[in-house]
C-alpha cells in the first residue's frame, strides 16, 4: 500500500532514512558558524562517506524501553537493506527507486519513492555535506572522535540527529534522532565492514501481502 501521508514516510522508515537526514547536507551560511577545526570533522566525515560506496554490519536500535536489532547491507547509489532479527522478519529495502518496508507481525506492506526520503542523499552517487541541512554544533573529543549534531534545513521543526564517528580509520559509530516530539531512538553500529559483490536480491523486496491473481 503506498504512502500518502509524507509524516509516514518519515516515521515508517524511521531507522534507515530520519537518521541519514544529517548526510543531506550543510549550507554556506552554516559553515560560516563552524570553527576550522569543526570544519576539517565535518570535510572528515564527507570524505569517509563518499568512500563507503558498498558496506555490511549489525545494529542495536533502542528507543525508551524498546530494543530491536539485526543486520544492514548498502550499495551507492541508491540501494539499502535493514534486516531485523528482533522483532523477527521486519525489513527495510531501498531498492533503487523505492524505499518499502514490510512488517509481517502485523502483515503490512508501505512503499514511498526513494526521493522522497532522507535516505535519497545518503545513498546519492555523490554525497555532500554542504547544502540542505544546518549543522548546529561539531562535539570533538580528545580521542579523536566527533559528533556532528545536524536539523534539516527545509524542516528545522522536525527534530535532530547526531552522528558519532570515531577510530583510526575514521568509522561511523552511531547515531540518535530525537523527532519533533522530543522522542529519541539511538541506532548503534556493532559492526560496520566494507564489501563488493553483493548479492542484487537483497535489494529487492516484492509486497508479500499482495497474493498472485488467478487466470
């Protein structure tokens, strides 16, 4: 069933697509703001993205009392895949021009087009972080590590997101979206790799809810 209302396609997708809101990007006006310093983690982190043109891993998910978990796969452009062991069977898929997501606890199936969501950017053939979204604070550590804390420029009402990178090379950790509501879910990557030659299939996902019609 598609989506019509655009709240749905923002909160149905909400741990594949809220949390890419921050790689849109950071406008002029707004890198003006930054320190050098902020700016060579923001530069930092553009980089590192734009170089992650296939990866796989596990995440943690938590939001309140809620924890959920499972796998990703993404191939730039425009493909991504969240798989989750708990709760069992629900899936996220970007396959290119969609994103749709299938809950079989509840047997329902959503669709919207990929442009229509923040997701678009992140899996863009080339990211840049420097239009489209305001970056209201760089947060260094003395390790090393930074959070880019960002609100999307055309919608500054509807929440934040901060992304967390760290190591030696460079790797996104995690990120947390608190939503226009003040409700915060916190995405955690337990494991990120980089890869080649994955499978077309786990980009592809068909409405399972809808059955084969009859001759």
């Amino acid at each position: 069933m598609p989506i019509s209302n655009p709240d749905l396609s923002r909160r149905a997708f909400a741990l594949g697509s809220a949390a890419i809101t921050a790689f849109a990007a950071l406008p002029a006006a707004a890198q003006n703001a930054l320190s050098v310093d902020d700016r060579r983690a923001v530069t930092q982190a553009q980089a590192y993205l734009q170089g992650l043109s296939a990866g796989q891993g596990n995440f943690v998910e938590t939001s309140g009392a809620q924890r959920r978990e499972g796998r990703f796969w993404l191939q730039r452009p425009g493909r991504m895949r969240f798989e989750y062991t708990i709760p069992a069977g629900l899936l996220v898929v970007a396959d290119g021009s969609n994103v749709k997501r299938f809950d079989p606890r509840l047997n329902v199936f959503r669709q919207v087009p990929l442009s229509a969501t923040p997701l678009s950017t992140f899996l863009a053939r080339d990211i840049r972080l420097d239009r489209g979204v305001t970056i209201t604070r760089v947060t260094r550590m003395a390790s090393g590590a930074f959070a880019i804390t960002a609100r999307d420029q055309s919608r500054p009402g509807d929440g934040m997101v901060i992304l967390s990178f760290a190591g030696t090379p460079l790797r996104l950790q995690e990120w947390t979206i608190t939503d226009a509501q003040g409700a915060r879910t916190r995405t955690q990557l337990t494991s990120l790799e980089r890869t080649s030659g994955l499978a077309a299939s786990l980009f592809q996902l068909r409405d399972p809810t809808q059955r084969p019609r009859r001759n």
